[in-house]
C-alpha cells in the first residue's frame, strides 16, 4: 500500500499515533489495519527513521553544551566585574 507524503511526515516525525489516524481517514481503514501498516513501513525503513531521529537528539544536546557554555561564560563575567 501507498502511503500519502502526510503519513510518511508523521511517521518520520515520530508522531506514529497522528499517522495511523491519518491513514485510517485516508484509506478508510481500521485501527489494527492502519496500526499493522505503520508498523510495517516504520520496520521497512528502520535506517531513516532511526538516522532522522539521531539527527534530532544530537541537536538537543549541543543546544545544551552551548546554554551550559553561556551560563559559565556569563557567571564568568559576573565574578570578575
């Protein structure tokens, strides 16, 4: 079964509940059908799914390591003026 770009957003989005929605209004299908079918593309493309979701936590923490860096840069400041 073809998948529609939306679902495949969510699904990549890692929103797997609004994607089994999406299909379930799309193909007019029912929720374990729908839910299989997820199920089946998230296990088909495991390496993309997995690499986005990388992506995403290896933003986060230089995030973090650069609000850490500010606030000691900043206390820094503070202690010597």
């Amino acid at each position: 079964m073809k998948l529609s770009s939306e679902v495949k957003n969510a699904i990549h989005a890692n929103r797997k509940i609004d994607a089994i929605k999406l299909l379930r209004n799309q193909q007019n299908l029912g929720l374990k059908e729908a839910k299989d079918i997820v199920d089946a593309y998230m296990e088909g493309n495991r390496h993309l799914i997995d690499h986005q979701r990388k992506g995403r936590e290896s933003g986060l923490g230089q995030l973090l390591i650069i609000i850490i860096l500010g606030g000691i840069v900043y206390a820094a400041y503070k202690a010597f003026s």
